[in-house]
C-alpha cells in the first residue's frame, strides 16, 4: 500500500519562543500546508491557534479561514480538524469546526479515545465527550481520525464500533513515547497494530526525539506516518538543529524512496476511507 502522509505543522505545544518556524497564524498555517502539498502529503491535522498570543482555539472563524485558504490551492487535500480536550471541557467549544459546511466543511475529526498524562499536563477526554463527539461526526458525515495512545484506547474503539458509534473503514494515529502511554519500540508498536479492529489503517507518530525513529519503522512496516512541528520540533536528536515543517516532509520522502514506497494521493486515501472526492464534496461518502 502506498505511504499515507498525514501532516501536523502547529499542535497545541510549539510557540514563536520554541521555535521560529512553527506557524501560528492562519496566513503561517495555511503557507506552511502549501510547501508541504508541493513536497507531497496526503491529508493535514489542523490546530488553530490565537494570532496575539498563540493558546490554543477551537474557533469556528479560525478553522474556516485556514481551511479555505488550503482549499483555494488544494481542492482535494483530505483535511482533519483537532476536537481536543487538553484545554477544553466543553461539548460546544470541542466541536466548533465540526459545523462548518460546504467548501469549509473537514473531512475527518480527530478523537483521542480516552484521557491521558503528558509530562506536564492532562489532556481530558471523558467517555461521554469522546461519544458526544464521534455521535455528532457521524450525523454529520465526518470521519473520526482515532488517536491512541495505548493498547486501552483500541479496546476502546472496538467498543464504540458495537455500539454503532464508529464505523469502519476506520484511520488511525497510535501515538508512541509518551511519558505515561505506550513507549517508542518495535513491541509496543507491534501490540498496538495488532489490537486494531478489522478494516482499519494507521500510521504511527513518534513523540519528540522519537519521531524519526517511529516514522521510519512506520514505513518498513508498511504503514502510514504522521510528521510535522506538533510531535517534534528538532531535526536531529542531538537537537542541534530547529526542523522546518518541509525539512521533516522532504526527509520522509527520501526514507520512503529508499523503502520504494510511494506516496499516497489525497484522492486515493479518499476512496479508501470512503470519502467524498474533494473539489466541493467533503466528509463521508452517503
């Protein structure tokens, strides 16, 4: 299967004082999406940020003005919006960019599927949250981009496909070397992609100096990688060196031309999640 690319540029963490080259505003966000589809990516996770002071949005008007500047030069690009509750607690400040519609519409939303610690803060992710959201995604025909942590988040997932709240084909992130979750190494790894649910894809992301290590083993192994300024500011371990957004795409790319691995086309990750086909119809196929 070819390599699904599922680009991060910006998070909830990376600030101007980190790193110059995180983009913060939607001009930044929406540049920085623009080298990368030239590059070659097959979908971006987005996360909206205050243009005075950087915190975290889930701001309607925020989204839309990112998402429409992405599709006035990409019409296909699969685009996934954050739902995270790291900083939120609410249903309605969660969901914002979920009742955009039309050309401004996402295709998928992400959803963590239960809470966990990072090294300095919690991120919240109640049951009836992570129902509330993914209910509210399938009446609307948006696909829920799974984000796990750990084996538990997949049992989970499992879970709420008994209970008809997910559907398959489902796409997820399993998120590695996290302080307090699953850890960056070829049994974690393994156990997670293992555990999915059947009609599942996935690419894995690795936290930090992980990353590239995580990426790598992600396209030996015939899955998808997510890359980009939230999971890893620095080119190197040594961390000698701040990586631009392109820097990390262009070497998944060389690592990927070396496993003879292509890219995956956002139109071809759309027939395989069973989306619309882009140039004015998005989310999920009726």
């Amino acid at each position: 299967m070819d390599l699904i690319v599922n680009f991060t540029p910006t998070g909830m963490i990376p600030t101007k004082d980190m790193t110059p080259h995180v983009p913060i505003t939607p001009e930044e966000i929406v540049e920085d999406v623009r080298r990368a589809v030239g590059i070659g990516i097959t979908m971006v996770h987005l996360h909206a940020r205050d243009g005075t002071n950087s915190k975290p949005v889930s701001s309607r008007q925020v989204y839309a003005e990112i998402i429409a500047g992405i599709r006035s030069f990409s019409k296909d690009l699969v685009i996934c919006v954050s739902l995270s509750g790291r900083t939120l607690t609410e249903f309605q400040q969660c969901a914002q960019p979920l009742f955009l519609d039309g050309d401004l519409k996402p295709d998928m939303g992400s959803l963590t599927l239960s809470s966990l610690n990072f090294n300095k803060v919690a991120s919240v992710n109640a049951p009836d949250m992570i129902v509330a959201l993914a209910t509210e995604m399938k009446k609307r025909g948006i696909l829920s981009e799974l984000e796990a942590f750990d084996s538990g988040m997949i049992n989970y997932a499992k879970y709420l496909e008994r209970k008809g709240i997910l559907q398959p084909p489902h796409y997820f992130n399993l998120l590695l070397g996290n302080i307090a979750c699953a850890q960056a190494d070829l049994l974690h790894a393994g156990v997670m992609i293992n555990d999915l649910p059947p009609n599942s894809y996935w690419s894995l992301a690795g936290i930090g100096d992980a990353q590239l290590t995580v990426n790598s083993l992600a396209i030996c192994a015939g899955g998808g990688v997510r890359v980009g300024l939230e999971d890893n500011i620095w080119f190197d371990k040594n961390r000698t060196r701040l990586a631009t957004n392109a820097d990390l795409v262009r070497r998944i790319h060389n690592i990927a031309s070396s496993c003879e691995r292509n890219i995956m086309t956002p139109a071809d990750f759309r027939k395989l999640l069973h989306l619309q086909p882009g140039n004015g119809l998005y989310g999920r196929a009726p």
